[in-house]
C-alpha cells in the first residue's frame, strides 16, 4: 500500500493553559485514532529547521512556511490520502498539510 507523508506547516502553537492543551491534544490523538492502521508514525512537532543551500550556505528559520511536524501515513491513493489529512487539527487553527506520496525506490 502506497505511504504518504503528511507535512504540518503553521497553526497557532501550543496553548498556554493546561486545558487548551488537554483540548488540543484530545484533537490530535482522535484524529490519529481515527485513522487507525493507516498510520505508520504519528511523527513529532519539529524543532529547530536550517535550510541548506547551494555551496554550504545555510537559512535559519525553515523559510516562508516552516515545517512544524510530520506523519507517515499509509492510504490506497491520493485522495484516500487527502480525505484522511482534511481532518487534521492543524486545519482548525489556521495551519495546512502537505500530502506527498513517498515512492519505492
């Protein structure tokens, strides 16, 4: 079955208060269960991000729209893919998921 990687980009953060967060990840852990065995790895927020450059040069920041997490998915297509990003928490806070299919190589 073909695997997809989901690509968090934005979305507010962390909530300050202990109950926001409760909330949030509530949101996230139904989303992944939901899903069931098509999740492979639920992945992590990401940290830090340095791009490289051409020649060695490096741009602190990750650009105009930093990575914020990831997840390896599997799903039948494309769109079984996509169907299954659209319920992502991320979306509800303003950010976007980047779905990519990773190919056998």
């Amino acid at each position: 079955m073909p695997k997809f990687v989901f690509a968090y980009h934005g979305g507010t953060g962390m909530p300050e208060s202990a109950e926001e967060q409760e909330k949030l990840m509530a949101a996230w852990s139904a989303w992944f269960g939901g899903m069931g065995d098509a999740v492979i790895d639920g992945g992590n927020p990401i940290g830090q991000t340095v791009t490289v450059g051409p020649g060695g040069s490096t741009t602190e920041g990750g650009g105009p729209n930093p990575l914020t997490g990831y997840s390896l998915i599997s799903a039948d297509d494309m769109d079984a893919a996509l169907k299954l990003a659209g319920g992502c928490p991320a979306l509800d806070s303003g950010g976007s998921v980047e779905v990519a299919e990773a190919l056998e190589m």
